[in-house]
C-alpha cells in the first residue's frame, strides 16, 4: 500500500473516494453471493456471477491504480474463478467452488479492511 504522504493531493482525493464506495461495493459482492447459493434459477444465477464478475473487474483495477495491491491481487483471483464459471455450465457450480468463493470474499474483506488503516 502506498503511504499516504507519498501522493499527491489529487490522487488522495481519489483514493478517498475510492475507499467510501468499498462498503457499497463489498455488499454488492455479499449480496449477489447469497443468491448464487439461494436460487438455482439459472438467470438469477448469471445475474449473481455477472454482478460479481463485474464488481470484482471493478475493484482490480481501480484499487491497483490507487495503491492497494493486496485488495486488487484478490479481486483478480476472484474475478479469474468468476471468468472460468462464467464459460463453463452454471448450472452445474460445484459445492467447492462456493467454498473457494467463501474464502476468497473473507480475504477480500481483510484487504478491504485494511485500506481503512
């Protein structure tokens, strides 16, 4: 993470911002992951990963740009397991990969956390 004494005013301006919009953003995340585990209907499931796909897109690359590697290095790992979901059935998402998505949310919340440090 870079310090915030070594940026400009202009990007600490947009780091702020950034950092407002994470708990809109982690609960779109939260959200859509309920429904991936709660419905079956295989729109709402598209639905579900498509937000998160998005989301994910999302908070790769603006948090890298912003200084917050850890929190882009784990959006990427999610949106990468997104992308392979995404080509495969989606109706036929494993038990496991709910696990790994778990997980990976919970290490996404840590490095969310920490951008408020």
């Amino acid at each position: 993470m870079i310090n915030n004494e070594e940026v400009s005013p202009e990007l600490l301006a947009i780091r702020n911002r950034f950092v407002e919009s994470l708990p809109e953003r982690v609960t779109r995340l939260h959200e859509a992951k309920l429904h991936l585990e709660a419905d079956k209907n295989s729109f709402q499931v598209r639905a579900a990963i498509e937000t998160m796909f998005d989301v994910t897109h999302q908070l790769t690359g603006t948090a890298g740009s912003v200084g917050f590697v850890t929190l882009s290095n784990i959006a990427r790992e999610i949106n990468l397991s997104l992308r392979r979901v995404r080509e495969e059935d989606q109706n036929k998402l494993e038990d496991d990969f709910s696990q790994e998505l778990f997980n990976d949310l919970e290490k996404l919340n840590t490095a969310v956390e920490d951008c408020y440090k």
